[in-house]
C-alpha cells in the first residue's frame, strides 16, 4: 500500500481499514489480515506501558516500535505517530523528528492539531515526508478538554473542525483521523474534502476506520470507549489458557512424556 493507493480507495469509494500494532508479532498477524495501513500510536503509552495518557510517550520509544513494525511489515501501509513535544515547538522539530519515523521505516507520519499545526505539515510534505492529520478528539490534548470528551457537538467548534480539516488538506496531509467527532460532522467534513478521512468514534460516514488492535481483540478492557466493538476476546482466552498451565504444572501433569526430550 502506496500513498497514492491508500488516497484513491476514496475516489474508487473503497472503505480503507487501519489498525494500530506496536511489534513484528502483531503487525505479521495485520498484515495476514489484509488490513490497508498499520499506526505505530503513542496509544503504546497506556496500552503497552500502563501509562494514563499518551503524553509520557518519548521520540526514542515510538522509534523503537516504529523500527520493530517497519521491518515486519510487507504490504501494509505503516504510519509513525508523532509523539507529544515532537513537533509542536518549531517547525525545525518537526521535521527532524519527522525524518527519524521515516529513517527507521515508516512510510508517513502522524501528528495531531488542525490550522495551528499546518505549517508544520506543510514543512514536512515540501522536503518529501508523507503527513496524516489528526482533529477532534486528540489525545495528547486531554488536559486541555478535562477529558476524552466529545469535540464538534457545539456549532462554533464543529466550524472550526471543518475549518481545521481543510487547513490541512491545503497544508498537504494525505488523510486525516476524526476521532470522537458527531457522525453528521465526519460526514459533513468527508465530503467536503478530496482526501481521505479515517474515523475512530466518528461514525460511519468516513472514507476508513482505525481501531486500537488491543481494543478490537479483547485484550485490554481497562477502559472501552463507546466507539470500540470487540471482534474478539483474547484477554478471556488467555486467563483460561494460564489458568490450565498453572493447574498442570502443580498436578503434575506438564510436561508430559511428550513434551519430554529423550
């Protein structure tokens, strides 16, 4: 998958599917999935590392993971998200960093924040570096919101979501995530632009939809916002599984002669 592809499934009204991996294990299992494009997300932070948020999340961890993605990936699309403090400061920032993702195999990168942050994606594109656009609800702004709220349900901000979608698209990002956005506002915003728009918990009206893979798997349950369906539920088959090799190595039953070297 080529940004130039992953931009015309929209023109051919093809829905676009991206899911967020942190390992080569994971991004194998994706990539046998079909899924178009891999995030490596600072979601890593909470969770991978059991962190509260995503802001503690450092340049060198999302390298390191971008790195471990990268050399797995084959086909799909993978895209490094930008950590908090890695470009917000200068435009200078964010191009160094930017060029780290892409150095260790990213393809794009990621970044968050609308009209305030498009020169700094119109720096990136212009020295080549593919950007995907980040509105709405954005993570690393949770202290300004108090909360992983719903953004867009006033008129005034809805206005000035449109208005950030669009600076971004002139600034040159390739896609934009609407995360946590009312439906009519992503469908509004997805028609208005020619590239494509990625929802997470923005309804049905988008070109894609991202999930965090943890989330769409069952394993992490700590917190499920309302957005996310779980397609399986791993975090019950793995306590069962632990649960019996637990029981049979006090039984006395693993190993068995089978599993025995002679």
């Amino acid at each position: 998958m080529t940004i130039p592809e992953f931009q015309q499934h929209k023109s051919q009204g093809k829905k676009l599917t991206v899911v967020t991996a942190y390992d080569a294990l994971f991004t194998r299992i994706v990539e046998q999935a079909g899924i178009n494009a891999i995030l490596v997300g600072d979601s890593l932070g909470v969770v991978v590392q059991g962190q509260a948020n995503t802001i503690s999340v450092t340049m060198e961890e999302m390298l390191y993971h971008t790195g471990l993605v990268a050399r797995a990936a084959q086909q799909a699309l993978v895209i490094g998200d930008m950590p908090f403090m890695s470009y917000q400061a200068s435009k200078e920032d964010a191009l160094r960093n930017a060029g780290r993702l892409i150095q260790v195999g990213a393809q794009a990168v990621k970044l968050e924040g609308g009209q305030a942050m498009a020169d700094r994606v119109e720096a990136m594109t212009a020295v080549g570096i593919p950007v995907m656009g980040h509105i709405g609800m954005t993570p690393q702004s949770v202290n300004q919101y108090g909360g992983y709220k719903v953004q867009g349900k006033a008129k005034d901000r809805a206005t000035e979501l449109m208005a950030d979608a669009k600076a971004l698209e002139a600034a040159g990002a390739f896609g934009i995530v609407l995360e946590a956005i009312p439906a009519a506002l992503a469908k509004g915003i997805t028609a208005e632009l020619s590239i494509p728009t990625i929802g997470i918990g923005a309804g049905p009206h988008c070109d894609g939809q991202v999930l965090v893979l943890y989330d769409l798997l069952g394993l992490f349950d700590d917190f499920v916002p309302k957005f996310v369906k779980p397609y399986a539920h791993l975090k019950t088959d793995a306590l069962q599984a632990l649960r019996q090799f637990k029981e049979e190595v006090e039984l006395g039953r693993f190993p068995s002669d089978a599993e025995s070297y002679h």
